[in-house]
C-alpha cells in the first residue's frame, strides 16, 4: 500500500501531476469532441426534420452507419485516412517524407463524429417534444423562422434534451480512451506509459479506471444539476 | 477505386469474421446468464446483495471498456499469486482476457435492462399468481420471464448490436478480428479509406442481420400485437 502511495503520489518519483495532466486531457479531448458532436447532431437533426427527401436519405444512413461501426475503426480512417492526404498534398507541395496529422485532432473529430450521430436523435427527440402549439403562435405574431429558432425551439429543446446530452457525453467520455490507441497522452496512455516504465500495470489500470469514474461521476452530478436548473419551471404530474 | 485491392481486402477482412462473432456470442451468451444474477441481487431486497450489485453495474459502466480490457491482460499478470495459480493458463491469452472482459462489461448494461423487463411486469399479475398459490419460482418462470423478456428485447437488442461492435476492441490485445486485420492491412498499405470502406460494410451487414433477427423474435413473442389473420378461427383446410 505504501508502495502504491509512493508511486501514485506527488513526491519526486510519483506518477500523480503526470496521471492528473493526462486526465484534463481526457477531459478536452472529450469535451472539443463534444462539442463538435453537438454542432454536427443540430445539422443532422435539422436534416431530418426540414431537409428535402435526399438530405433526410443521407441523414439516416450517417446515423446508421456512424453507430453501427466500431469507434476504433472511424479513428484508424481519420488518423491514417488523414495522414496519407496530407503526406500527399505535402509532396505535391514539394515536401518529402511522412507528414501525420495531429493525434488530439483526428481523435476529437472521430469521436465528435460519432457523438454526433447519438446527438442528432437525441436533438430530434427534443424538437418533437416542443408543443406544436407554441411554433403556431412563434409564425402567427410574425417571427421570423431565425427568430423563433432562437426564442422558442432552442430554449426547449435544451431543456429536454439534457438527460440525453448527458448520456452522450460520458460515451464520448469513455471513447476518447480509443485515442490512446493513435499515440495520443490522455488518460489511459498515460497509464500505458507508466505501466510499461514501472513493470506495475495493475496499479495504473486501476488508478486510471478509478479516474475515469470520478469524471463519470462529477460530470453525471453536473448534469443532474443542469436538469434541475432547466426544468425549474415546468409542471411535472 | 482499385476493385482489385478492395476485392482482396474484403477477403482477407472476412477470415476474422468467425473470431468476431465467437467473441460476441460466448461474451453474450454468458454476460446474460451473470446480467440475470445481477438484476436478482438487486431486487432481491437484501441490502447486501444490492449494494454489490449496484456497485458492480456502477464500476463497469463508468470506466472505458478498453481500461477493463487493459486491466485484465495487462494487470492481473502484475500479481505473482494469479500467475502462479491454475486459471494463469488462461488469462495469459488475450483471447480469453478478451472474452472476460466483454463478459463482465456487457454483463452491467445488461443486467439494468433485465432489470427493467422485470420491474414493467405489473404487481397485480405477481399478486393474482400469488393468490393462486404458484411458488415464486412458477411465477418467476411463467409470469414474470414471459412478459419481461418481451419488453426488455428491444433494448437487449441494441445491447447486442452494441457488443458486436465492441469485439473490435479485442484487436487492441493482439486478436485477428476484423478491425485487428483491418488496422494490419492499413498499417502495411496506408490505404485507410478503401479498408474503412470493406470493414466498414461487414460490421453493417452484420447489424442489419442481427437486427433482423431481433425483430423476427420480437414478433414471434408478441403475438397479441400482430394483426389478426383474415381466417383466424377458421380452421384451415386439409391438405
């Protein structure tokens, strides 16, 4: 145990500021992957509530294609897919040798991709809940549609879409541990590090694990939160 | 498109296919046998037992299941006692740590959806079966099985889907499944977009198959939610 203390610890041989950094970056691979997902959700949501026929065509199959294939594949194509387009753009430039896109860039628009295929339905599940009434009365004192996405559906919809939002979130949370995989510092490569430069694996799997629940937890906490601040003024039976 | 490189992509993509599906289907099949456990421990009413189970379900579902993956082949090789013991044979192997770990991981979100069929069976059922006189286990058996399995499919479905997606992680600890061939034939060719497009399509055929096959069932145990045949009470004639 004192072994542990020592070696997870913040004295001149722990791991802690080490393990520690490595968790914020969790946290904004996660969070810049999160908020891409939420950007592309709204547009595919509002593909398949508005667009023409073609564009709801193409909405349904990104969602079904970004959630029936697996996590680590979408960030292979974005890591290496990315990297040859850019080793070839740099040797039609002139450039030589191999050129690798950013580990933090690939991984966060991987993720953000497929947060955005849970988010659309979710976004779409929001809208629906909005009372019909309410985009009726929006058009009949004359808002413009800019207007009345701003003042009306966006407020709501927020608001019944959190618990959802919620649940994205932690799996966003949880698949940014894939990125490990393309080299990038977060949480579970760090632990990969120290596992192999300290020959005790176990002690940082599971402090990692145990990291990554308090982020489950405070986020989870946060967003129960959020819920009860948005739905402050709405009647529940 | 080079269709002869994808041609031989998707063959070589297709010999992981049987490791996939044996990976997902000896991890369903056993997570549902320990989900069931877990969902009984919880509503068991003894404190105890719900506390386990609700922490089990907890951990699983709040960490990554790559960490899990991790901690298993990696980390229990840490303790000279696992590794002198008799089970080190096997958990020296990644497929068998592979295995354990998607058992364990899928076995959480399982066992809050069977947890949920059998708490949408409604307390009069349980009362009018009790008032009958059925021991608990005939009601578990007849009562409570038939009706949870029926609300809990849909969501066991997804859950089912969502392992077979999950097994790609397995790749990580050295397994030849699909995404592990996969990322080999892109490591040697850097060819990404051509081989995401082949893996990419068999993980779908696959989904679309087993949500078919979910569907299919879901009908054959929801009989009163069928249209009515046009001859239904006419008998029909012999042949």
């Amino acid at each position: 145990m004192i072994d542990y203390v020592d070696l997870m610890g913040f004295g001149p041989k722990g791991w802690g500021p080490l393990m520690l950094q490595a968790t914020l970056m969790t946290v904004a691979v996660s969070a810049t992957a999160f908020a891409l997902g939420s950007g592309v959700g709204a547009l595919i949501a509002w593909a398949r509530i508005e667009g023409h026929s073609l564009l709801q065509l193409a909405a349904d199959a990104y969602t079904t294609v970004l959630r029936g294939i697996p996590d680590l594949l979408v960030i292979y194509l974005l890591y290496f897919g990315g990297s040859a387009a850019l080793t070839a753009l740099a040797h039609a430039l002139g450039a030589k040798g191999f050129v690798g896109v950013d580990a933090f860039a690939a991984g966060a628009i991987a993720v953000g991709i497929i947060s955005g295929a849970y988010q659309s339905e979710i976004f779409r599940g929001a809208y629906q809940a909005i009372a019909r009434g309410e985009l009726e009365a929006a058009r009949a004192v004359g808002m413009s549609r800019w207007l009345m996405f701003r003042r009306i559906i966006v407020p709501q919809a927020l608001r019944f879409a959190i618990p959802g939002l919620g649940n994205v979130w932690q799996l966003a949370l949880k698949e940014s541990a894939l990125i490990s995989v393309v080299g990038l510092t977060e949480l579970l490569r760090q632990a990969q590090v120290g596992a192999g430069s300290t020959r005790q694996p176990f002690a940082f799997f599971i402090t990692a694990a145990a990291l990554y629940l308090v982020l489950s937890t405070l986020s989870g906490w946060g967003f129960r939160r959020a819920e009860a601040v948005g739905m402050r003024g709405v009647r529940r039976s | 498109m080079d269709f002869d490189f994808l041609g031989q992509t998707l063959l070589l993509l297709l010999s992981g296919v049987p490791l996939l599906l044996q990976l997902a289907f000896f991890s369903i099949a056993a997570g549902a046998v320990l989900a069931v456990l877990l969902a009984l421990m919880r509503l068991s009413g003894n404190p105890a037992l719900d506390v386990c189970a609700r922490s089990y379900v907890f951990v699983f579902r709040g960490t990554p299941l790559l960490v899990q993956i991790f901690l298993i082949y990696y980390g229990l090789g840490q303790f000279p006692e696992i590794r002198q013991s008799l089970l080190w044979p096997f958990l020296r192997q990644p497929y068998w740590c592979a295995l354990l770990a998607l058992t364990l991981n899928t076995a959480a979100y399982s066992s809050e959806i069977i947890r949920g069929g059998i708490l949408s069976v409604p307390f009069g059922q349980i009362e009018a079966a009790r008032a009958c006189g059925m021991s608990r286990w005939l009601i578990f058996r007849r009562i409570t099985v038939p009706q949870g399995l029926r609300v809990a499919l849909p969501a066991y479905g997804n859950e089912i889907i969502l392992m077979t997606r999950s097994t790609a992680l397995a790749s990580v600890i050295t397994l030849m499944e699909v995404t592990g061939i996969a990322s080999k034939i892109i490591a040697e060719t850097f060819r990404a977009v051509e081989v995401f497009i082949c893996a990419g399509a068999i993980y779908l055929v696959l989904n679309f198959a087993i949500s078919r096959g979910i569907a299919l069932l879901e009908r054959r145990l929801s009989p009163q939610m069928r249209a009515p045949a046009a001859s239904a009470g006419v008998p029909e004639p012999a042949r």
